[in-house]
C-alpha cells in the first residue's frame, strides 16, 4: 500500500517520464515508464538506475548510516540501519539485486555490531548461497546473473582501474573505475542476451 501511495504521488507532482522516473531510482518500478523511453534507458547501458539495483539498497544504508550518526553512536544505530533495509526490501519489492545487496549488507553490519570484520567476497558469496538455498531458480534469472557478476568484477577490478586514472579529477575518477570495473564482467552478458552493447556505457554511467 505504502509502495502504490507514493508512486501515486510521484504521478500527481510530475509528469512522465519523470515520475517514471523517480518510480524506478527510489523504489525499483519501472511499470510507469514508456515503452521508448525505456529502450532509451537500456540502449544507453542505465538500466540500473531506473530497476531495482544494489544501487537503490546502496542510497537507503548510506542515508540511514549518516543520519543515524547525528543521534547515536555508530554500533548503537546498526541495529536500526538493518531494520531500515529490511523495511526497504519491502516497499521496493523483493527483487533479486535487491536481496542480494541487503543481505551483503546485513552481514556486514552484522559482523560490525560485534566487533568482526567480513571480506566483501565472503559476504557476496555467502549472499549467493543464501539466495540459491531459498530459490534455486535464481541461478538462472539474469537480474540474479548481472548484480553478481557486477559486483564480483568490482571487487577485482575497481581499484587497479581507479590507480591507472589517477590524472582524472577526482569526482568523476570513482564513478570511472567502478563503471569500468563493472562493465568488464557485464558486457558480455548483456550482448549474448540483448544482442547489443553501448561502448559509451562506462561514460554514461560515470557521469550518472
């Protein structure tokens, strides 16, 4: 009810495709964007944005971890900051990359509430097993597929990118590495599965 109230909202206060729009990068929905305007998304390589991501589980921990911080110490508000994503995880809809995200997250907060610290591989692979135990036929969903990949190459590539463009200006040289980090294991999959692959992607996404 709460996830329909405000995507009605977003409708009454824009027009579309911006409440589309905004539909999809707070809450996943990508059911009020046009059918050309959507092409426009995948075709540019910003699916991402506009679908439930990790990236949408990425903005709640990082809101919830800074405003918590104004009132409570940082192992006292781990507690609610899980909360707040398993809230999110339902007004969002329980999509694969959505899952996988929250759970990488959990652990580590988790692991912090008591004083240990968790590789970011440990967490992804042990986020995977969790997934494929409950619903084995994740294996085979694409949105499954690509937030793991996406994140596996990140995790190896990102830094050694980031170090190679040291001449960029710092606010874009992040989004850079992680975009080109990540494109490296995505690219192949969505040619073999959407039969195209924009080059301009890492950009793109960069300056997004």
């Amino acid at each position: 009810g709460l996830r329909n109230r405000l995507i009605t909202f977003y409708r009454s206060a824009l027009p579309e495709p911006y409440a589309g729009l905004m539909s999809g990068i707070t809450l996943g929905s990508k059911g009020g964007l046009t059918n050309d305007f959507w092409e426009k998304v995948k075709r540019t390589g910003v699916a991402h944005v506009v679908v439930a991501s990790g990236m949408n589980v990425t903005f709640v921990t990082s809101f919830l971890v800074n405003f918590l911080a104004i009132f409570l110490p940082r192992r006292k508000s781990i507690s609610f900051v899980i909360l707040g994503i398993v809230l999110y995880l339902f007004i969002s809809g329980f999509e694969a990359p959505l899952i996988r995200a929250a759970i990488m997250a959990v652990i580590v907060f988790s692991a912090q509430e008591v004083g240990r610290l968790v590789s970011a591989w440990r967490a992804l692979i042990l986020s995977a097993l969790i997934m494929l135990l409950v619903k084995p036929e994740w294996l085979i969903d694409i949105g499954f597929i690509l937030s793991f990949v996406a994140t596996a190459s990140i995790l190896l590539f990102e830094k050694r990118i980031r170090d190679r463009l040291a001449k960029i200006p710092k606010f874009l040289r992040e989004g850079l590495s992680t975009s080109f980090a990540a494109q490296i294991g995505v690219t192949p999959i969505l040619f073999v599965t959407f039969g195209y692959f924009n080059i301009l992607s890492p950009v793109i996404n960069a300056l997004v």
